[in-house]
C-alpha cells in the first residue's frame, strides 16, 4: 500500500465513520474511531465520557512549546489544563496506533498528528444539509424536532477542538489530500475512491 494510514475527518451524519469501517474491511486493517477516546480514558485515568465533555467545551488553543512538549514525553504534566492533557494523550494514543501498523483513524485530528509521515493519506468527508439530516435520524435514531441543534453542535465541537489543537480550520481543503461529498459521491464510492488511492502506486 502506498498510504498505510489513513485519517477521516467528517461532518456530524456525512458517513465517515462508516465509510472509515468499510474501508478497513476492504483492505483489511483496523479501523479506530471510539477506541482512541476509550485509550486516552484508561490512560488518563477516567470514563470516555469525561473526555467527550472535555471536546465539547474546548474553545481556546493549548498547544504547546516544543520544551513543554519534551516535558510530556517524559511524563511531566505539570502546567497542562485538562483539555491539553487531554489532547496530549489521544496524540500518544494514535501515535501509538500507527506504529502498530496499516490502519484506518477516524477524527481527533490524525491527519495533522501524523502529518509528518508521508504514508498517510488525509480525508475530509461532507454532505450537503438534508442528507446528514435524513441520515441522522435514520441512522442515529436522532428526533427529526432536534436534528438541526444536533448537527451543529457536533460540528461546532468538531471544528473547535481541531482548530484548537492545530490552528487550522477543521474543514479547509488544503489540510486533505481528499475531500469527497458523500452526498453526491455516495457511501459505496468513496470507500472505492479512498481504497484505490490507498493503494496506487507512487509514480
């Protein structure tokens, strides 16, 4: 495989999630979405739930000095607020992932975690408004009344914790290598498209 990681961000009910499973049993590798939060909890000591409240509420930036960084590496976590050691602790945990080898990460900013490695290839997907609802209450079982607060405050926690954690915007094209609108591309279409970009070879 030319990329042997591959990272989603998605919008809240777009289908990544999904298409991030169906990926992963079409090359065969892991595919971690929930299992990233589930880690940082064991390894912080606390329910995945916690850390879920933690996401909601992040709106300022905590990125660190590379000092302060070194200091982490070491186990040192004095001066960290919690959402940094929050952040600092899913950055270890896929850290620790993509080492194990070829896998699929959905969300918790992967793609830029792991920017460095030229092996990974970054996905955003979207869909347009009435597909994520009609998907949301189908698919999440979400009540048709509140399915438009729901999809905004998922994105909004979404787009702030990864404009916290990397001074980018959650949905700027030139942070991905693919963007696909699974709307008009289709759930099924862009596992393919995804699938054979994972595995072209490199010219």
């Amino acid at each position: 495989m030319r990329y042997r990681i591959i990272t989603i961000e998605r919008e809240y009910a777009s289908g990544g999630s999904e298409i991030g499973s169906r990926v992963g049993m079409r090359l065969d590798i892991p595919c971690y979405g929930q299992e990233v939060l589930e880690r940082a909890a064991e390894k912080m000591h606390t329910v995945p739930e916690r850390l879920v409240h933690l996401e909601e509420t992040t709106s300022n930036s905590f990125l660190f000095s590379l000092g302060m960084a070194n200091r982490v590496a070491l186990g040192e976590r004095d001066g960290l607020t919690e959402e940094g050691a929050l952040y600092v602790t899913e950055e270890q945990v896929i850290r620790e992932m993509a080492l194990q080898g070829p896998c699929v990460i959905v969300g918790r900013c992967a793609g830029w975690i792991l920017r460095e490695r030229r092996d990974v290839l970054r996905v955003f997907v979207h869909a347009d408004r009435e597909f994520r609802k009609k998907r949301a209450v189908q698919e999440y079982g979400i009540e048709e009344r509140s399915v438009e607060n729901v999809l905004k405050r998922f994105d909004r926690r979404r787009s702030n914790f990864y404009s916290a954690n990397t001074c980018m915007r959650w949905n700027d094209n030139r942070g991905y290598h693919l963007v696909l609108d699974s709307s008009q591309v289709g759930i099924g279409a862009c596992v393919d498209v995804i699938c054979q970009m994972a595995c072209r070879e490199e010219k």
